[in-house]
C-alpha cells in the first residue's frame, strides 16, 4: 500500500513488491484520511436521500390530512419548500408525457432508487475493498 502513495519508489524500475519501500507516516495517513472522505460524502448523500423520503412522505400525508386548505398550512409551505427541489429534478428526468399529478411518486421511487443503489452497492462495494475503514459504520450489538 506504501509503494501506491509514495511516488518516488514508483518511478522505479523494480517492481514494488521486491523493494521496502519507506514512506512518510504522515503522508500514508493523509492519503487514508482523503480517502475516508469519499466514504463520508456517500454516507451524507444516503442521508439526504433518506430525508428527502421522509419530507416527502410528509408532504403526501399532509397532502392527504389537510384537505383543500393545506396551501395555507405553514407546515405545509415548509415541506412544499424542502420538497420541491426534489420534484423538479424528478420532472427534469422523465419524459413529458408523464403527468405532473404522477411526478411526486416518481420523485419518491427515484429517491428510493438512490437509496437502495448505495445501501446494496455503493457502501458493501467501498467496505469490501479494504481501502476504508468502515468501523465506525458497523454497530455491533452485544
């Protein structure tokens, strides 16, 4: 792994398993500490797809429990807020020939698809590969 950061002994002829290369501890964890950020960002961009679920169910559910004055209820001024960016890049990727009353349920499948692709690819994918240290993502339960 120290042959891969250092590129002093890369540029070498010798192939990097022959020779011990000596590295700088410090910068082997500065490379280990660039490389925890990539798992950080996709553990946020889970994150925020989870809240753009749940602000979503919210909006539907306030949709459905404040009738026709919901356009005056605060909370659901808010969820139209925080949800709205989601709706237009929903209505940004699918045809025009979907309706706009179908728009919000393809925002949600299209949240929940982002969702899944990282919970079952994404993160066993980078975990897996030894080059992150998952951890602290792991809870064990005793």
């Amino acid at each position: 792994m120290c042959a891969t950061l250092c590129s002093r002994e890369t540029s070498r002829r010798e192939a990097p398993e022959r020779t011990a290369p000596k590295c700088n501890k410090a910068r082997v964890e500065r490379a280990l500490f660039f490389m925890q950020i990539e798992l950080l960002l996709i553990v946020m961009l889970k994150a925020l797809a989870e809240l753009a679920f749940l602000f979503l169910l919210g909006r539907g559910l306030l949709y459905l429990l404040a009738g026709r004055k919901r356009e005056g209820n605060l909370f659901y001024q808010v969820f139209c807020i925080v949800t709205n960016p989601v709706l237009r890049a929903a209505r940004w990727l699918t045809p025009r020939m979907v309706l706009d009353n179908h728009i919000p349920l393809v925002a949600v499948v299209l949240v929940a698809w982002v969702w899944l692709s990282i919970v079952l690819w994404a993160l066993p994918a980078m975990c897996s590969s030894g080059s992150y240290d998952c951890s602290s993502l792991i809870e064990r339960k005793r």
